[in-house]
C-alpha cells in the first residue's frame, strides 16, 4: 500500500474515495465539509439527506459514503470525529474508528485508492501531532487499499506529517 502526502485542497483530488470530516447531522458544515458540498453540488447533500431518513445521525466514528456529485472523486466517504474536549472522552479510539471505517467502506465498495483531509483537527480541537500519529498508525496496520493520500490544507499539519514520514 502506497502512502503519500500533499498540501492542499481535498475536493481537487482525482482518486476513488475523498474523505469528508462531517458532522453527526451529515447536512453540511463549514471548513472541509462545506468546501466539499461547495464544490460538488447539490447531489451529494441529496444522498446524506436519504441516508439520514433511513438511519438517522451519524455516530462519531462512523462512516457513510456518497455520490461524489461534480468533484473528480469517485466517491466521497463521510466520517464524523470527535470533538476534542480533555482527551478523556475516547476521542482517541474514536478517530481510529474513522480512519478504519472509512477504509472498510472504501474496501467493501470496491475503491482502491482514498485521500484523507487532518479529521477533526479543525473545529473539533483535536491536537493536531496525535492526530496525525493516529492517522499514520492506523493506516499503516490496516493496509487493505493500494493507495492513501493525506491531504493537508494548512502548513502546521503538513510539517506534522512529512516529519512523522520522514522517520520511516
Ligand atoms: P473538524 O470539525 O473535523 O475539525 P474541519 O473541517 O474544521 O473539521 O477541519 C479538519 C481539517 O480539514 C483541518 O485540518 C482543516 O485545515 C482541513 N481543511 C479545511 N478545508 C480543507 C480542504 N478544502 N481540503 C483539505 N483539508 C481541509
């Protein structure tokens, strides 16, 4: 399984799956949740609006995917993080949840490659050099997609990542 990282905007990125860090209401939100429902359309916002009359919210953790509407993805993968209060809520075990699920999702509909935006290091608060070992660690022991693109939008978690890659 190849990893790679770049710095950037996720909704620009031509793989299978696009991860969006969603909110429980799955019904948009602001910084890459809305820049994902800006740039694809309405179509996608239509299918969490389906999903959520047939399941309800989404839980922190889990992942749900849709149409990917007018982004070059292929599919976008909605996964709600936790919100960071003190680190004892579980935030930890549940941002693994939403890097496996996501990943399972992905497998289970057949996708190969995935990018994923920094999940809940935003407005959910969540340390961003945790988050990243997190990230790193669960995808590396869960290696069942060919392909997986950390998509970092701002420099302090891009630096994060390529020193955690560097010492590989
Ligand atoms: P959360 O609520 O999970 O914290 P945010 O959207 O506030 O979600 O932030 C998650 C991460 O997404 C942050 O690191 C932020 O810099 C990043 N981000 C914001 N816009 C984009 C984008 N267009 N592409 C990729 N990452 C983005």
């Amino acid at each position: 399984m190849k990893i790679n990282l770049i710095k950037g905007d996720i909704t620009k990125m031509k793989v299978d799956a696009i991860v969006n860090a969603a909110n429980s209401s799955l019904l948009g939100g602001s910084g890459v949740d809305g820049a994902i429902h800006r740039a694809g359309g309405s179509s996608i916002l239509e299918e969490c609006q389906q999903i959520r009359n047939k399941q309800g919210k989404c839980k922190t953790g889990e992942a749900v995917i849709t149409n990917a509407g007018n982004l070059p993805a292929k599919k976008v993968i909605h996964t709600v993080g936790p919100v960071y209060q003190k680190g004892e809520s579980n935030e930890k075990e549940l941002l693994v949840n939403c890097y496996k699920n996501s990943m399972l999702l992905a497998k289970e509909n057949g996708l190969h490659s995935i990018a994923f935006p920094c999940i809940s290091t935003g407005i959910y608060r969540f340390p961003k050099q945790i988050a990243a070992e997190i990230a790193l660690s669960v995808i590396k022991s869960n290696p069942i997609l060919d392909e997986v693109i950390f998509v970092c939008f701002d420099n302090e978690n891009y630096t994060i990542y390529k020193n955690l890659l560097s010492y590989e």
